[in-house]
C-alpha cells in the first residue's frame, strides 16, 4: 500500500514538474544608455520607490525563443532571454534610491517544489545583489501557477516604499488559472500606488499569449505591455526603463537674480539698487544717455522729455529719495575742460528736475568729466554713449 501510494506521488510530481531545462549562466556584452544626466538635468522625474519582478520559470519557457536582439546565444531559451532582459534592465537603472524584488513561479526542483519562489525579497536595490537574484533563476519546469505568485506578492510588498511597479516576464503560455484576480486584490490592498506591467516573451505561434499579458496590464488600470524584441536593445531598455520608472519633465530653468527689477539681471547690472519704475540703460543705470547731449553741449535736448518724465515720476513717487546727479563726457578735449563740461550737465539735469517740483535739497551734482567711460571713445556711437547724465541713489 505504502509502495503504491509512494509511486502516484512521484509519478504526480514528475507530471507536474516536467524536465528541467537549464538557462544561461553568463549573459551577452550589453552597453546600457546612461539615463543618469537626464536625471540631472531634471528632464526625468523618478515615479517610483520599488519594482517587484515576476518571472515566469515554468516548463514553457525552457522552450527556444525564435524572436530577435539575443544574437550572442545559440538557440536561447525563452527563460534565458528573461534573463537576459532583466540582466539588461538592471544595467539600464540609474543611480536612483530604489527597492526591489523578485519572485519565480512553474513548479519542480528549479523552485524548490514549490508554485512559486521569491528569489529576493523587498530589500533596498543593489545592481550586485540584484544580479545575484536574477542567476538564481537556473532553470524552468512544471506549469504555470502564475496567479500564485500574484497572491504571494500581496505580502511580499507590504513594505515596499512608494509608487510600485510590478514587472512580469513570461510568454503567457499554459496559464492554468488567470492571475486577473490576484491583481484585483493587489489594486485593493495598494490602489493607484501600484502598476501592473508585461513583457511577452514569446514566439508568432504563441500570440494569444502577448493578449493574455495585456489583458493583465489592462486589469490593474495603469502600466503597459511590451515585448521582449521591442527591449532588447539599448535603446529600447532605456525606453522601458524610463517609461517604468520615471515622467519626463521639463526642468525648470531659475531665472538670472534681478534684485532691484529694473531688468537687468545682478550678475551685469552696474548700478544696483534702481527705484522701482525707473528707466535704465543697457547697464542697469538710471541714465539719461545715447545723444542726449550733443558735443560740447550741456543743452537738455526736447526728444528726451519721456526721460525726464519718468525721472521725476519716480522722485515724486518716492519722497524719501534723494540722488546724486552724475555727469560724464567723451575724450575729447582737455580733462579740465571736460570735467567742468560735465559739472554743467549734471547741474542743467538738476535745475529740470527742480523746475518740475522736485525739491533740490533732495539733488546733488557731481561730474566725473572724461574718467568713467561706457563705451569705446574710438567710434562716435561710442563717444555718444559716454555724453551721459547718470542717477545714483544716496538715501541707501
């Protein structure tokens, strides 16, 4: 009797188990994209604290993957191109702070004659340790419990940090019952903290089984589905990764600091602390400049009235300011000459602005001739711009 029942138990296991296939134990040279300057640049903004990888180990995938992108393997199988991918996926991953996981279902000695394994459970990632889980998936056998290991993952996620993506790799071949529920259940335990995503790792004659895995991604109400041809490049692992893992931004770029909002910008702006409202010239002076005196003159020329309208706007507009009147002139002619010349601009300027109502008690002159130019005195644009009147705070 013992004899008879010892025989169906083994002759059930085997059945259940199938043959072990083995997988690689190296993986193909695979140069990931660095995503880690998108990062810092800030064109990619992490989504997500954890991903949970599913990987399917049953007998189905000990099969030979007929797809493209694994050149390096002889007749890989499909198991040893989920390998390859995850292998692929963790290169791919920038250096970001980020928990992982992974767990296996099929059935047999490859997962300890169990339904399902956890491989890894949630721990904080580490590309090595991580490595390490993925070879632990050393070979395929038995079916396909896949909504097994959905359910196990309902605890294995208990404390995984943030927004979570789970990742299942498999061919969707043979499921014997639909995982669907099991998601339901993690929606309900997780809600929109958690996504579903698929990557199909099948062949032309196994199509329904890339529905079946949309059908999943569809039922958890956020993720997508893929295939393992669309990833298997560089290219396309680091659009997986991205897409997984992150929302593309756009950075934010700080505006140069303009202390005192006349326009332009500290770093350039040569008369800091401008009244608000004032009209500055091209370095952040309140000025009166270009060809508002002509050669040799001191005359306040009538094109200019705006100017002096906002001059003595904004003096008005401002009781408690008081300003110094600076005049400046070109080269030519003596520096002695040129420094009375600019004496007298600075005084005609003052003498406006008095006779529009602005107490002169709040106006002093001083003129600096020839000695702080502005511009090249080679050219006359040049000269022009030095024949200026500039206002300088002195209430500050």
């Amino acid at each position: 009797m013992k004899k008879t029942l010892l025989t169906v138990t083994t002759i059930a296991a085997v059945a259940l188990s199938g043959c072990a296939t083995q997988s690689i134990s190296t993986f193909e040279p695979f140069q990931a994209k660095d995503l880690n300057s998108l990062i810092r640049s800030g064109h990619l903004q992490q989504k997500k604290g954890t991903f949970f990888v599913i990987n399917d180990s049953s007998s189905s995938t000990g099969n030979t993957y007929l797809g493209s992108g694994f050149s390096g393997q002889s007749n890989p199988t499909k198991l040893s191109v989920e390998k390859e991918l995850l292998n692929r996926m963790n290169k791919t991953i920038p250096n970001i702070s980020l928990s992982s996981g992974l767990r296996s279902f099929g059935y047999g000695s490859c997962l300890d004659w169990g339904f399902t394994k956890l491989n890894q459970a949630v721990q904080s990632h580490s590309p090595a340790t991580f490595n390490s889980s993925i070879n632990s998936l050393e070979c395929s056998s038995g079916g396909t419990p896949v909504a097994s290991a959905f359910t196990a993952a309902n605890d294995d996620l208990a404390s995984a940090p943030g927004n979570i993506g789970v990742i299942l790799f498999s061919d969707g071949h043979n499921y014997d019952v639909s995982p669907i529920p099991a998601i339901e259940t993690l929606k309900a335990t997780y809600g929109n903290k958690l996504c579903v995503y698929t990557v199909w790792v099948g062949n032309e004659d196994e199509k329904s089984g890339q529905a079946i895995l949309e059908g999943l991604t569809a039922a958890s109400g956020c993720g997508f589905s893929t295939t393992a041809n669309a990833i298997a490049s560089s290219s396309g692992m680091a659009n997986f990764v991205t897409n997984v893992f992150f929302d593309h931004t756009t950075p934010v770029v700080p505006k140069p600091n303009d202390s005192d909002g006349d326009g332009v910008i500290d770093s350039k702006d040569k008369c800091p602390n401008t009244p608000k409202g004032a009209i500055v010239d091209r370095d952040g002076c309140w000025a009166f400049h270009g060809i508002l005196f002509d050669f040799d003159k001191s005359t306040i020329k009538a094109e200019y009235k705006n100017l002096f309208d906002n001059a003595i706007l904004v003096l008005k507009q401002n009781p408690s300011l008081t300003v110094e009147i600076q005049g400046h002139t070109d080269s030519r002619g003596s520096e002695s000459y040129n420094q009375s010349l600019s004496i007298s601009r600075a005084q005609a300027v003052k003498q406006h602005l008095v006779n529009n109502g602005i107490a002169p008690s709040r106006l002093t002159t001083k003129g600096f001739g020839e000695s702080q130019p502005v511009a090249s005195n080679e050219t006359e644009a040049g000269r022009a711009h030095n024949r200026r009147v500039v206002y300088k705070r002195t209430d500050m």
